[in-house]
C-alpha cells in the first residue's frame, strides 16, 4: 500500500500561486535537477501557461516550520482539441511529481498523487497516465527503481520504454555518409518557406492528424518560423517532415526540455515523420541527416531527440540513450 510512512503533522496541500514559482523551481530542481534541471522559462510555458493546465491542479506541500514548499505535483487533462484525437474524455496525466530530499519517505509524495487523482476523478477521467501530457515535461517516470517502487504501489502498471537520445555534435561533426541517397528524382530535402505551409498542414491533416498535427500548428500559431520544419518535398508536395528546435526558437522543444545549464549550444529534433508510400527508402534517415547538419549550421553543438524507442534508427548517425524513462498508468 503507498504510503507507510506516517505522514508529516499539518502537512498542508496548497494550490500553486504565481508567488511560489521560485519554490517550484527549488523543490524540484533538489529532487531531480541534477538530471532534470527545470528553469523559470520551461515550467512556465508547459505548466501554468499551458492552455491544458487548469489553475486549480497544481499543488505545493507545505509543513509546519518550513516556509518553503517541500513538495510539488501537477495534473493536466486536455482543455482544447488535438486535432484529430479531439479531447481525449477518459484520458488524465500526472505531469510532475517532487518531494524535496529532505522529506522523502514521510508521506508527502502519497499524499499529492492523490490530491491529482481525486482532481482526476472529479473530471471523469478513467486512465490516468504518468508523463506524456499534452506539452509534457516528462515522457514517463524516469527510470529508477525507487520511483518505479512508488507508482508501483500505488497500483500503476509500467507498459513500455521511452528514451531521450543525444548527439554531440562538437565532437563528431556532421555525421558521416552511410550510402543512404539524400535525395530521390524528383525529391528534395529542404527547410520548408512560407509557400509550403498549406502543403504541410494538408499532409499531417492526411497523415498525422492528431497530436502532431495540433503540435506543429500549435507552434506556428504562436510565432514559430515555418524554416525551423525541415521538409520531404516531392514535385511540390510535403511528404514528409522533422520539427526543428534551437536557442532561437520562439518555444522550448521537448527535445530541449532538460538541456538548459548543460554549457552546449542544444538543438532539438521531433516529431518526424513521413507518408506511408514513401517509407522504407532511405529517406527518413536523409531527412535526419539533413536536420542535423541544419542545426549544426545554426551553430548547436548537441542535438536531442525525445520520447522514441528507435534506438537503431538514431543509432545509425551516432545518436545514444541520454534518459530512460518507463511509461506507466492506471484505470480508475
């Protein structure tokens, strides 16, 4: 049963006021910021500002004696439609989850996730999924046998893996020439302009109509540079792409999430994708070579690629496990 320690006299459960982001920022950065370093910049884009968070699901532990939080939790439910895949009605995540080291094993982390499951509950969600939200941080529990123990007893059920890949570039270069061919006849491989935009939506509203297609809509809406998708361009038609993400990107990519204080210029990959007819060509890796050279002209020293299982595919250009995390739920 979670929840064996005794839990801490008057510990209090509060709602999150925009007075306490420096608490945020402290409690999770002394639980997990050795790995996950979290700035101002990312908890407030894909948490508080997030069109998915309600106000009302975000929730610091306070205990007596101690001004500061020491402990953090926030859920999200979809608040607007992922393209295709609509609202996901049953569907409900834990987007992040802290207690300060200080006052682990006292209860406190028992008592937020249930705080966002009864939040869940009253929002009729059936499945709650941990990691993987909408504009997630997070795309699972990261992979430590103490976390995995937690969610454990609390009766969530680890369903597959997830990993954030890396390639240093600065130390590798451009990757090197496999024989693949970087383009076919008739198909180019470039930075979409302005023209292609209608071309793109057209094709993810063909092929990926759901959340990636709300993603990359969702990045343009909000002043993202249609140069920063690089494209599969065939007699005019996007056929496929790859979302780009560097220091001068408008939004922090999930790519990007975890890379801030790393010393690096990082740049980010992901989604990336290409029409049914013109898979298994060779063309998704040219059109990933293409990307990172791309990036590595705009002067990133580290690319990432989040949330894959794809480990040989990366693995061709040199790309290794940077996270590994484990994807849980539970059906209420």
């Amino acid at each position: 049963m979670i929840g064996r320690a005794r839990t801490i006299p008057g510990l209090r459960l509060v709602a999150y006021r925009p007075s306490m982001l420096q608490q945020v920022l402290t409690v999770w950065n002394a639980a997990l910021g050795e790995q996950f370093p979290l700035s101002r910049e990312l908890f407030l884009q894909n948490g508080v500002r997030d069109p998915h968070v309600d106000p009302k699901a975000c929730w610091l532990a306070k205990v007596p004696g101690d001004p500061d939080a020491v402990g953090l939790c926030l859920a999200k439910i979809v608040r607007e439609p992922l393209g295709a895949d609509g609202r996901l009605p049953q569907q409900g995540w834990v987007s992040l989850l802290a207690v300060h080291p200080a006052y682990r094993r006292r209860g406190i982390g028992a008592a937020l996730l249930a705080r966002a499951e009864q939040y869940l509950r009253t929002q009729r969600r059936d499945v709650i999924t941990l990691g993987g939200d909408p504009n997630h941080f997070l795309s699972g529990v990261p992979a430590g046998e103490d976390a995995l123990a937690f969610f454990r007893a609390a009766g969530y059920v680890f369903v597959g893996d997830a990993y954030d890949l890396r390639l240093i570039v600065s130390r590798q270069g451009t990757p090197v020439d496999d024989g693949t061919p970087r383009t076919e006849s008739g198909v180019a491989i470039r930075p979409l302009d302005p023209e292609d935009k209608t071309r793109l939506l057209v094709f993810l509203d063909e092929v990926f109509p759901g959340r990636w297609r709300y993603t990359v809509g969702r990045f343009l809406r909000q002043g993202g540079s249609i140069g920063d998708i690089m494209g599969v361009v065939d007699a005019k038609q996007v056929v496929g792409f790859a979302q780009l993400f560097h220091p001068g990107s408008p939004l922090i990519g999930p790519s990007l999430n975890w890379t801030w204080g790393t010393g690096r210029r990082a740049g980010g990959i992901g989604p990336i994708g290409l029409a049914p007819s013109f898979r298994g060509r060779g063309l998704g890796l040219a059109l990933l070579r293409h990307s990172v050279r791309h990036l590595a002209k705009l002067g990133v020293e580290e690319v990432v690629v989040d949330w894959t299982s794809l480990l040989d595919f990366y693995g061709r250009l040199g790309f290794s496990v940077w996270r590994h995390y484990r994807q849980g739920e539970k059906r209420m």
